[in-house]
C-alpha cells in the first residue's frame, strides 16, 4: 500500500503529512521504507497526548473537551492542523482506542477516526471499528489510513 501511495503522490507531485496518534508512527515508517519518500513525504508526528494535539496541531481544547481525543471531530482539525503547519498538499491523521484499556460504554476498543485534509472545502472523516488486540488494531488502522490516503488521490487523478 506505501509504494501504490507513493507512486500517486510522485505522479501528482503531492505532498504529504501525518498526525498519528494511536498508530504510534506505524504510518510514517510504512511511507518512509520507501525508497524515494523523501520527495513527497514532509513529515509524521505522534501527537498522542491532548496536550500535543493541541500545541502541534492546534486542536482546540474546548473541542477535546465537548468531543473526546477519539472522535470524528477531533480527526478532522488534526488533519487541517498538520497540513497548514506542513504546508502540504493532504495531510492525515488518525485517533483511536488500541486497548486493552481505555475504552468506555459509547467508544469501544477498536474505535478509530481517520482524518484527510486536501484543503479548502476538501475535508473528510472515516470511522473505523477494528477487532483484535492492540497490534492488529494499530496495523489495521494504519492500513485504513493509507487506504483512505490512496482512494483519495486516485479520485483527484493529477492536480
């Protein structure tokens, strides 16, 4: 999936930052064990403390407050965050419970809420519920990611 991706940003000339929270940099070391990556790959932080989502990313902590770390919500103002501190193209994020604590009634392990920013208007938000234990549930949500990633740039064709 790294290298598909990979090719689609070097044939569109994009570029790309990533948020990670529960991944824990699982994104970035798939995208940078690509020879090359350097071209279109800016930058990956693990912003996995609300007080790093909102000094790095600029997430407001009244929205941390009204909607939780995990949450649609939350997804989508890491996204912008990174990309207009990046100044890339698209940036991605992800948030999510891996367990084995941490979950509560409303949101399960397994829970995960990936963010796209393509700028502007061009924002969007998937929810992902993934089984399996802390392991399987960050590579899972880490391939949703760059899945999401990959579907989008092959939707936008060159820019």
């Amino acid at each position: 999936m790294e290298q598909v991706v990979g090719r689609l940003l070097r044939e569109q000339r994009r570029t790309v930052a990533i948020a990670e929270s529960c991944t824990g940099g699982l994104i970035g070391q798939r995208l940078t064990q690509v020879p090359g990556s350097s071209e279109y790959l800016d930058r990956a932080a693990v912003c996995y403390s609300n007080r790093a989502k909102i000094e790095m990313l600029g997430v407001s902590e009244k929205l941390l407050e009204d909607h939780g770390a995990v949450s649609q919500e939350v997804a989508a103002a890491m996204a912008k965050g990174m990309r207009e501190r990046a100044g890339v193209s698209v940036a991605l994020s992800v948030t999510g419970i891996a367990g084995p604590g941490g979950a509560t009634e409303n949101k399960p392990i397994g829970l995960v809420y990936i963010g796209l920013d393509g700028g502007g208007d061009d924002v969007m938000t998937k929810e992902c519920r993934f089984h399996g234990d802390r392991s399987v549930i960050r590579q899972r949500a880490a391939q949703a990611t760059l899945d999401l990633l990959r579907r989008w740039l092959v939707s936008r064709g060159r820019p």
